[in-house]
C-alpha cells in the first residue's frame, strides 16, 4: 500500500521513518522534507509501550534472586526462600511498573509506502 503525506494524515497517521535509519527519531508527515529517495515508510497510528513484568515474572525474578545469595551463603539447595516469596502479592507493584513504562511510546513501522502527492 501507499499513501501521500495529505492522504496518511486523513487517514489519521501523524509519522513516517526511513527503514534504513535502524532506531530513529520519528518524523512528523507535515515537517514538509521528505527525502522520498530514502523509502520512507509510515508508521502505526497508536503508540506502543514496553512491557512491565506480571505479578508471575516479578515473583520467579525476586525469588531466584533471594534463593541466589541464601544458598550462596548456607548451600541449602531447599524451596524455602522461594516458598517464604511466594506468600507476597506482586499485583500492585506490576501495575505501577506497567504505569510507569506506559509513558515511554514507541510505534511500529507500517507496511504502508509514504510517495509523493
């Protein structure tokens, strides 16, 4: 698919890139230098956000961690520090986490051609 810069913006796209560019500041479809020559291509209409850890994650990473310095400290090769971490609830602060991150954006490259019009 391909799209102008006039017809992306009815459709309601605000950003383009140059593939070649690798990570790269987004570009604005008015900014009005679009070196064509370079394949532009637009990129989604909505942001995207990294991803935090569910409550699961936080556990197992906290746990082996925990279980890391005790059996390196005592040898005990048992399931009590994990057991002991199991009991705390990792929900809230998983949610914080993904708040947090939600203000970082990232959109994705479309498959959609930005060409001159």
């Amino acid at each position: 698919m391909e799209l102008t810069p006039n017809k992306a913006i009815e459709e309601g796209y605000e950003y383009y890139v140059y593939p070649a560019d690798g990570y790269q500041a987004l570009k604005h479809l008015t900014d009005g230098d679009i070196d064509y020559n370079r394949n532009p291509m637009i990129v989604g209409k909505e942001p995207c956000h990294p991803s935090g850890l569910s409550p699961e994650e936080l556990y197992e990473t906290i746990a082996d961690r925990c279980w890391d310095n005790w059996n390196e400290i005592t040898g005990d090769d048992t399931d009590q520090v994990h057991d002991l971490i199991k009991e705390i609830d990792f929900t809230e602060i998983s949610e914080k986490i993904q708040e947090k991150l939600n203000s970082l954006n990232y959109y994705k490259q479309s498959e959609i051609k930005l060409i001159e019009g």
